[in-house]
C-alpha cells in the first residue's frame, strides 16, 4: 500500500510538462557520446554534473563508444529496451535517437523523468520493493527486451538482485548492461551486502567459469539459469578518474 505523498508526487508528476522527443529535432550528432552529451547524462563526457546544481565539474563516464560497439548492430531494429534508474531521462532521450524504431521504457523509484513520446514509457518501480515488481511485471505484460541496463543505485544487494529479477526479461540474444559495476568495491557505502555477496567482478569471473558461489540473493537454480543462459560476458573500462583511480565499469552481458 503506497503512502499518501507517494500519490502525490504521482499526481504533480503526471500534471509537469514534458519534452515531447517526437517534437524535437536533433542536428545530425556524429557519435553516441555527443548525444549523450548533448542531453546532459554522465554517460557521455565532460557533461555538466546532472546531479548536483551547484557543482561546476565536469564529469562523464565516456561510454558511448562502449555502447556503438555492441549496439550499433540494432540501430534500425524495432525492439524493447529498458533502463533501470533514469534520474531526468537524459540517457533515455539519448537512447530514443540512438535506436530509431526502439520501444524505449525506463524505471526509477523518483519522479523526475523530464521526456515524453509515443515511443517512450516511464514506469515508477522501485526494484526493491517486491510489490512494485509484481506492478511492473503486470503492466509489462510478458514483454521481452533486447537491452536492459541497469544504471540503477549502484549498491551491491541492488545490483545482483537485479540480475536476478531483470536477465529473465531479456530476448535470446539480447545484452544485460550493467553500469558502473564496481562502485561497490570503490565506495565502502554501496557494499550493502554484510560479506554475504562476492563483489560483482567476482561473481562475473565465477559466471564464465560456470561455477557455483556463495550468495543468499543468487540460489543454485539461479546460477544454473546464469549459466545456462549467458553467452558471453565483456568488461570495459570508461573515462571517469577520481580520488586517483578510474572508476568507470561497465559490462555487457550477452543471453544465448
Ligand atoms: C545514476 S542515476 C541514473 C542516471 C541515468 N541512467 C542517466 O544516465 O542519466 C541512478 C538512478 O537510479 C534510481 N534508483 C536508485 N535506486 C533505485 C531503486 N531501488 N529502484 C529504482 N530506481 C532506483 C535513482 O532514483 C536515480 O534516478
């Protein structure tokens, strides 16, 4: 049962105006990192910080060229992707030029989407609530997706527990993206996990080997699916430096 304010954050939500992307003409943008610039997320490069107003640095994970690499290839195909944590929706404005034909759906636990279209859904789902899972699955309605990524808190629990629920939506031959995967080894705070998960490089290494690991999130018959069911996994590694090191990671995952 959702609070009263949740209700109304709903309802302002649903009133503010959006960008209609159908609306809008983008000049002619060369590669995915410029759009992703232009639209303001830090997957792109030397964006302005889309989440604090008063910082001046410029930040960007540089993923585009990482992007192109594995998706290039769908460009003009007419599927179903979805991004999991969308902030202001600046990479699902992005995605939505990017992928001409896509059907492009985002979740977020916030109601801060900016953008519209008649091929764009906003979805309200916080992924950690099973009830707003049960939600999105109904309203999804047995759809399968060609990408998903998960760019969602970056928190350990989080991100193997969206392995779990979200690689099962995927089409055959469809990539799981997950962004910033490592966070959880760099920031002490996004470890949520109390020693109970391996780091996810860890259990990347574990999955391309098929074998079996500790985990109260991924049960045995949920590794076995992992196993069963991926092809090919690949890591990269972007553009963002801090505190001296590089804290860019993103891997694509690949179902048979
Ligand atoms: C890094 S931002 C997303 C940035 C966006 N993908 C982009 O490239 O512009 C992370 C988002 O994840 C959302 N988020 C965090 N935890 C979540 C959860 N449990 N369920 C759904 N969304 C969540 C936050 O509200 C936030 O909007």
């Amino acid at each position: 049962m959702k609070k009263l304010s949740w209700y109304y954050k709903l309802f302002i939500f649903k009133l503010r105006r959006k960008i209609n992307l159908d609306n809008l003409i983008l000049n002619k943008k060369k590669s995915l990192n410029e759009v992703f610039n232009y639209f303001g997320t830090d997957k792109g490069i030397n964006v302005k910080n889309p989440y604090s107003k008063f910082s001046k640095k410029q930040i960007g994970h540089g993923f585009g060229k990482f992007y192109e690499k594995y998706f290039y290839k769908f460009k003009n195909d007419n599927f179903n992707f979805l991004e999991i944590g969308i902030w202001k929706g600046a990479s699902l404005a992005s995605f939505y030029f990017y992928f001409k034909k896509a059907f492009i759906y985002g979740i977020d636990r916030n109601f801060k989407n900016n953008y519209s279209s008649k091929r764009l859904e906003f979805i309200y789902c916080n992924t950690t609530s099973v009830s707003d899972l049960i939600d999105l699955k109904k309203k999804l309605r047995k759809k399968k997706f060609k990408i998903i990524i998960d760019d969602g808190s970056h928190l350990l629990n989080d991100i193997i527990s969206n392995l779990k629920f979200f690689f099962k939506l995927l089409d055959k031959g469809g990539y799981y993206v997950i962004e910033d995967f490592n966070h959880p080894k760099y920031f002490n705070y996004l470890n949520d996990s109390n020693n109970k998960e391996l780091l996810v490089d860890v259990i990347i290494e574990n999955l391309k080997k098929k074998k079996f690991f500790k985990s109260k999130i991924l049960s045995l018959k949920d590794q076995k699916y992992l196993f069963r069911n991926i092809k090919k996994i690949n890591l990269h590694k972007g553009s963002m430096v801090t505190l001296k090191q590089n804290i860019s990671d993103i891997l694509f995952i690949e179902k048979v």
